[in-house]
C-alpha cells in the first residue's frame, strides 16, 4: 500500500498532511516512519479525515493534539484545491471550526486561533512559570534560557501532571533590539515525540497572551489589541491577541505557508508468518542457529509495536504485527511475507 502526503512549510515548522485513509492504530506507526526520514525534515503528521462539527475537511493530528501551524497549512492546502483563498477546517484538539484565509501574493496564511483557556503558573523547583492553557495543548513560558535536556523533561512531566493536555510544549521567550525571539520545543503525549521546532503556532499565541497581559498590566487598559512578529528558528510568525479584563478574547496568527510536491511511503504489514521453532528458526529452516533482531532486514525502517524477530536462514518474518515502511516505491524482499 502507498500512503500518499503534501508535505507543507509554515515557518519551518515542516508539516506533512497525510492524504489516505490510516486507521487510528497506525497513526504513530506512520507519523514515526514519516518523521524519522532525514530527506523530509518534517516535525509533525497530520491525517485527513472527515469533518465532525461542521467543516470542510478535518485534520487528525498524530496524536490528537492542536496545532495552530497545521491548521494554517491543512488550511492552505484545502483552499489551494477548491480555488479560494479561504477554507473552514476542523483541527483535533480543538472543538469548533477554525477559518483561515490566503494571501496567494505573500504567499501567506491566516488562522483565527482558539484563545487561551487562562493564564497559570507553574512552580518548577524554585522557581515559578507562567503557563498558557488551550484545550489541546498547554504552554509553559520561560525567558530565562531553554532548559538542559532533563530539567526539561522534568517541566514537562509537571505540566502533564496538573493539565490534562495532549501536548505539552517549553517556549523560550526572550526580548531582542528588533523585537521578540522564540525557541519552541514540543512534545506530544501520544506519540512520546520531543521535537525543538522550527515555529509554533500556539506556543506563538501563547507569547502574545502572556506578553499582552503584562502590557495591560502595566498600562491598566481593561482592553488592549497587541500584535507580536515573534521570529522563530525557522521564520517570523505574527500573533495578534485581543486581551480583555484579564483574559484573551481572540487570537491569530499569519505568516508564509508554502506547499509542496506530493510524496509517498510503501507500506506493509507483517503478522507472525510461521511458528518460531526452539532454535530460533522458522519451521522451513529447522536448524541450530539462533534468530535474529534486526531494525533494517536490507533498506527501510522498522517502527510499531515491537521489535521483529526474523529466521537468518530464510528472512522470514517471526515477530509479531509492526509496520515496514520504505521511502519511495520500492519493494520488500519477496521472503516477506503478509
């Protein structure tokens, strides 16, 4: 099976938009395979699937997350294809419809975001954090420095503790001459994926709001509109959020999309092709030598539930039920077995 995908380019944050139907099961399988191939640098996988409450089409994130800089590319992509310059999409993560409209001559696209559910903080240590809510993802903000590998798992594991989010992401903020800076990384529950992303979208709006919040704080505006470039590892989102007696009344986000050429993985799926005999071949090659684990049996990778076990006489495939998957059109090995 061939799955087909659009790979798209907010502001680095590469995107690939899944056009096949995947059962769910298959979905981190397949965002893996995808993600794990260098030639595609993509940061995270969506699936297009029908639409529940009311939109054009739907993206299923990979693990069900929201992500503000999918939906302006899934946005993008479905406007492209109907000839418009704006389309109504459904994003996981998010429970309304959201519009986002084009700009073919910047080649931008804009997207009327979710607003934060509050403002909290979050104490890590000594020390004390705001985080930004959504209802599919939470954001902690630090304009200290990006933490070290494990004080940042440890921020991340406390912000799965007090929210109930599917993703999780550190921003780090910090102010420059020219405005704003931000690194973002990333980390979604489902698919145990850390990725320090190009742009965020949300972790975008979730800058602005806590920004926002303290310019209202020190000027006493009961309602404020402030707009943020923020540029970001791999170009400049703008985020503008509307901050109205303590809370974010409404939110975007713009910048350039760029879409690109249609890509594909060859897929298959193997089951437990013949018994495992007590030597650790297959019952074909009954024999004394012992089998083998293996993570590439010839060229492709190997992702799923488990390792695969195969007979080193024959290639028979022991193992139980996991996903091979091959960057372009080539074919397994015809000792393969389905």
């Amino acid at each position: 099976m061939e799955i087909h995908f659009v790979i798209a380019d907010p502001a680095g944050n590469i995107t690939a938009i899944v056009k096949d139907g995947v059962a769910d099961d298959d979905y981190r399988s397949v965002a893996a395979a995808i993600m794990q191939d260098p030639q595609w640098k993509v940061e995270q996988v969506g699936f297009i699937t029908e639409p529940k409450v009311g939109g054009e089409a739907r993206l299923q994130m990979m693990g069900g997350e929201f992500c503000g800089n999918a939906a302006r590319s899934f946005g993008k992509y479905i406007a492209k294809k109907m000839r418009r310059q704006e389309a109504v999409i459904e994003i996981s993560g998010n429970s309304a419809p959201m519009r986002i409209e084009t700009d073919p001559a910047r080649g931008s696209a804009k997207a009327q975001m979710p607003c934060p559910l509050k403002i909290d903080e979050l104490s890590v240590g000594r020390g004390s954090y705001p985080v930004v809510v959504f209802e599919g993802i939470v954001h902690l903000i630090t304009e200290k420095k990006m933490p070290e590998p494990d004080d940042l798992k440890k921020m991340l594991s406390l912000l799965y503790q007090k929210y109930d989010a599917e993703a999780a992401g550190v921003m780090y903020l910090e102010k420059t001459a020219e405005g704003y800076r931000m690194t973002p990384a990333v980390h979604v529950r489902a698919t145990d994926s850390l990725v320090y992303e190009n742009s965020c979208g949300s972790g975008s709006v979730a800058a602005a709001s806590y920004l926002a919040q303290q310019q209202c704080e020190q000027t006493a505006a009961e309602q404020e509109t402030c707009t943020y470039d923020i540029q970001q590892p791999g170009g400049c989102i703008t985020a503008s959020v509307t901050f109205s007696h303590g809370k974010v009344t409404a939110a975007f986000i713009d910048g350039t999309v760029s879409i690109g050429g249609e890509c594909f993985l060859f897929t298959k799926k193997y089951r437990r092709s013949c018994a495992e005999s007590p030597d650790g071949l297959c019952s074909r090659c009954h024999g004394g030598s012992k089998h083998l684990e293996s993570a590439d049996p010839g060229h492709g990778t190997v992702v799923g539930n488990g390792k695969m076990v195969i007979c080193p006489r024959s290639s028979r495939v022991l193992g139980r039920h996991f996903v091979f998957t091959f960057a372009g059109s080539c074919d397994p090995a015809s000792a393969y077995e389905e």
